[in-house]
C-alpha cells in the first residue's frame, strides 16, 4: 500500500482499575474475558492497532462489551486514553500524538477534522434546540459568525439528508429515530470533516430506516471521499458499508483484512463463530 | 431590644473576604469569583449579591446612591438603602453625580458616571452559558476553554425563531475579548455603557455566590453574528412626557382607564433632574 493513512491508532489502551500484580503483566494477563477477578479492573481496550486510509470505510465489529464503543470515545476523545497514540494526518497535526494535546486542541480536531455520530441521538443532538441550530453549533464552534451563511449550509446539509426544509426550525425531539439520526449525520458533516466515526448508526431503527441511512453514508462516502470508522454488531451493516473490517473480542483485535475475506474465510474461532451466527 | 451592629452590618471577616474576592473579579475582568455568599437580612435573590458588595466595600465619607430598575423610590431600593444607612450612617442620595456608590438593580444610569464612582449591580444569573448546561463544573471548564458556542447558539436560535436575536435584557457580552459574561438583566440600551466605563462596574449574585466586575475602561462588546449587528432598543419618535428628553430608555405607560400609551423616563432621578433645571430657567426667565 503506497497511500498513506489519515489516521493512525498505535497501542490504544484504555482500562478502568488500577490493575494489580494478577493482571498487570501485559502478555500473560490472568483475565476473565476483559476483567480481572482479584482487583476488578476491567480491560476495555487492549493494545489495539490501526490505521485508516483517505476515503476508506472502515468496519469495526465484535460482541457487546468488545470495547468497541470505549475505543470509538477515545478516538473522539470523549474519554481519555489509558495509554497509545494516534496520528492524523494534517498540516498542522502531522507527527503529533492527538492524545497528549491539550484539550483545547482536541476540541478544535473535534471541530474541524471528526465528526461524530452516536448511537443515540441524545448524545450527538441538543434535543430542545433546533435542528438547523444544532448543525449551526458545529458551525459555530469552528468560528463561523455568519447567520445566512450558516443558514444555507444547514439548509443543504438537511436536504441531503432528506429532513423536509419546513420542519428545519423544529427541534430534534419531535422527530423520529431515522430523522433523528439523519440530523446528526448532517451535523456530523457540516464542517466537511475528513474523518467521521459511525457509532451503531442504525441499530433501532427499523428495516426500510437503516437502509436508508446505510444508503445515505454510502452515498455520502462516494461523493465527499470521507474517511469513516463504522462500529457495528450488524455484519449485515458491515458488509455492505466497509472495505476492510477489524473483528474485536474482549478489548483485542483478533482479526483484519477486506470485509469479504473476514467474512467468507474467517480464520479466528471467534469470528467464525460471528459469521456462522448470522440468521 | 435593639443589638448595636457593626460598622455596615458585616464583621470584618466577611468584608475582608469579599473584598478579597472583589480584588480577584478586578485582577481578572468578567471572570465569575465564587464567595462565600452571607446570610442577609432580606431574601436571596432580592439583591443580596448587591447589597454584600456595597457593605463590604462603602465606607463613611461615602454617599449612596440605590435604584430599582431606575427607580429610586421603589420599595426594595428604599429598604436596601435604609438598611445601609442604619448601619453605617453613610449619607444618602438620589442625585446620580453626588454618589459615590451606586447599587442598582437592572439599570445603569443615564448620566454618564465618573471614575470616582462605583456602580454595584444586582445578578440574578451570573452564568451567561446556563442555558446551553446546566452542569456548573463543565460551565467552568467552558469559560477556562474560552468555548462560547453556546451562548452563540442561543442567540442563532433566537435569530430562527424571531428572525432577531430576542434578549431584552442580559444579553451577552465579551468581556476584555476573553470572558464572556452576563451584564445582570440591564436592557440592551444600557450594554454599551459598559464599553470603557470611567467608574468601576462590580457586580454580585448572593444567591448563586459570585462576584464579577469589569474595571475601568475595559472593552466590553455585545455579541453579535457579521449579519445580525448588535442593536439597542430603539425610542425613535418617543420623548418623555413629563420632561421631554429623547435619547434615553424610556419606559411605556399605558393609561387603564383610556388605553392611551405615554413615554417616561426610566431613570427617574434623571427625569427630575430635567424638571428641575427646566423649571430653574423658567424662574430665571420670568424675573428677567
């Protein structure tokens, strides 16, 4: 691979405890699944490794409790890392470790290089503002102080996101789940990031709804060349989003390669067991 | 049975501990000092923010000066101002230009102050981002990380909603271009004389315990979006009845029985002090 990657993870850990002497060893770990028994620290996130090309989706799977959600907070810094690096890049960020920035350089990445959308809308929307407000939040935070400006872009963003213009002044609350999250992936996208982390996108929205939003992300990668982490239990989602896929268990990588190679000739136990699961 | 008080009601503990946290306010313009706010003898929220600062810093050659929303009259300036007066003996006012200590309630004067006074201003809610969190530690990491897209949010909203930003008091300013603060509820009108005061501008919450203040001649400028320029409430057309000036907030009386609008002065020390250099050169003129 001659490209070079937008964004690389090295050694992400991230554990909740203070560890003691059963587990704090890093290769001979006396843990059960990701916890150890004596001290009950819990392992969320053990070494983990990637790297992430321009305009590539990336697929993140495993059970409940894989840690791929706690890896996904850390990446968007929303909680702090236990130890590992990560690197962007960017002008400006190049050779820099994001995770040892100070919090204001971090709240300007999540501004202006990520976007984010959570699982729940609750998280990524502020519920009792509008949602052409809430776009115009990310808007704001990255310096924008124009009013009709903000307005345009918030206008194209929900059109391309199908949310009619006329209830673009109403707030998020009102809307259903699949408008919900159609909101927040506008305003995920209102700065035109460069990278964009997918949390559970469609988990709870039903079957027309999650293939319209897949559509949508699909459509959006096409058209805008964004780099995305897509996080999911779903290999249906996975399968028909992503180019290459990492399969976690217990807080480990166990498994990458090009979706269709995991999923086809899976070589783990556990991901075998996964993929032999589907219905 | 009468108990004799101490020099302005405080001990000098206390006053020492809210003039510590003045002296900080001042060091760090707009920044929100939490003190140590006392129990006093009116109500929280009646202007006890106020009344702890006038007490901690009045002394006794100073004169002082209480309004409520403009008016010197009204009950809770003229408790607050008697209460001060018992326990410290302090000559009294209503003459803008003669205090030395000015508390107000929501107004700043009309006539320009000096930069011998002190204008004390009563908060009810110091915290400009409390609309957008409710949380008081992550508002504070908020202001320590200068992120106000809150409060830029809240008026953008405004702007969708009315098609103008709809604060009719308190409307946000930046403070120093660092913090952002809540003028108290004074009307728009009143924010620009902030910018560059001569007088110190202290201003105390009692019940949410903080102390902020803008020094003098700090900048201090009302936010607005490049498109939506910052406007004040506008009298155009509108004098007061009674005495006739323009340029000033004036207050919309509404007669009950006839329905009738009129327009008076809000601050009504000013309004007299019209009347009475009107009727000065009436007298003069008609023994001429």
């Amino acid at each position: 691979m001659h490209e070079k990657p937008i964004l690389q993870v090295r050694n992400l850990r991230k554990q909740f405890g203070t560890g003691c002497k059963d587990c704090s060893e890093l290769m001979n770990r006396n843990l059960e699944k990701n916890f150890c028994k004596s001290c009950g620290t819990v392992y969320a996130c053990q070494d983990i490794s990637f790297d992430l090309y321009p305009g590539e989706i990336l697929g993140i799977v495993g059970e409940s409790g894989s840690g791929k959600s706690t890896m996904m907070q850390c990446l968007y810094f929303d909680a702090d890392v236990t130890s590992g690096e990560a690197y962007i890049s960017d002008s400006i960020l190049a050779g820099q470790n994001v995770f040892g920035l100070s919090s204001q350089q971090k709240r300007s990445i999540r501004n202006h290089v990520y976007g984010m959308v959570y699982q729940n809308p609750v998280h990524g929307l502020k519920m009792n503002f509008s949602s052409v407000g809430n776009i115009a939040e990310k808007l704001i935070a990255a310096g924008n102080r124009n009013v009709a400006n903000m307005e345009a872009t918030s206008k194209k963003l929900l059109n391309n996101v199908h949310i009619p213009l006329h209830r673009m002044k109403e707030e998020p609350r009102n809307f259903s789940g699949g408008m919900q999250q159609r909101v927040q992936i506008a305003k995920a996208l209102s700065n035109n990031p460069p990278i964009l982390f997918l949390d559970e996108v469609t988990t709870g929205l039903d079957l027309s709804v999650q293939a319209n939003v897949l559509d949508l992300i699909k459509k959006i990668q096409r058209d805008l060349g964004i780099s995305m982490i897509v996080v999911s239990h779903d290999l249906g989602v996975i399968r028909m989003l992503a180019d290459r896929t990492i399969v976690l268990l217990n807080g480990k990588v166990i498994e990458e390669g090009l979706t269709d190679q995991v999923l086809e000739d899976p070589q783990h136990e556990y991901t075998q067991q996964l993929v032999y699961s589907l219905l | 049975m009468k108990a004799n008080t101490h020099f302005a009601f405080f001990d000098e503990g206390s006053k020492k501990e809210i003039r510590r946290a003045i002296m900080k306010a001042v060091a760090i313009p707009g920044y929100q000092v939490p003190f140590a706010s006392r129990e006093m003898p009116i109500a929280r929220g009646w202007g006890t923010g106020g009344l702890q600062l006038t007490l901690s810093i009045i002394g006794k050659s100073d004169v002082l000066k209480v309004i409520d929303q403009g008016a010197d009259e009204s009950v809770n300036a003229v408790s607050i101002k008697k209460l001060v007066h018992e326990t410290t003996n302090v000559e009294l006012t209503e003459e803008t230009s003669e205090a030395t200590i000015i508390q107000s309630r929501h107004r700043i004067p009309e006539v320009p102050l000096t930069k011998d006074q002190i204008i004390v201003l009563q908060v009810p809610t110091p915290e400009p981002l409390r609309g957008v969190e409710e949380r008081e530690f992550v508002t504070k990491r908020m202001h320590s990380e200068d992120d106000y897209s809150g409060v830029w949010l809240m008026l953008f909203e405004q702007i969708m909603k009315y098609g103008r930003t709809a604060t009719f008091a308190d409307h946000p300013v930046y403070v120093n271009g660092r913090y952002v603060m809540a003028p108290s509820p004074i009307p728009r009108f009143d924010n620009n004389k902030m910018h560059q005061s001569e007088s110190l501008i202290l201003l105390g919450a009692g019940r949410e315990k903080k102390i902020y203040a803008v020094p003098p001649f700090t900048n201090v400028e009302s936010l607005a979006f490049e498109d939506y320029p910052f406007t004040v409430e506008s009298f155009e057309g509108h004098k007061c009845h009674l005495c006739g000036s323009t340029d000033i907030f004036l207050d919309e009386i509404i007669d009950q029985q006839t329905g009738e609008k009129s327009h008076q002065c809000n601050d009504t020390s000013f309004c007299m002090d019209q009347l009475n250099r009107k009727e000065k050169v009436e007298v003069q003129t008609s023994y001429a």
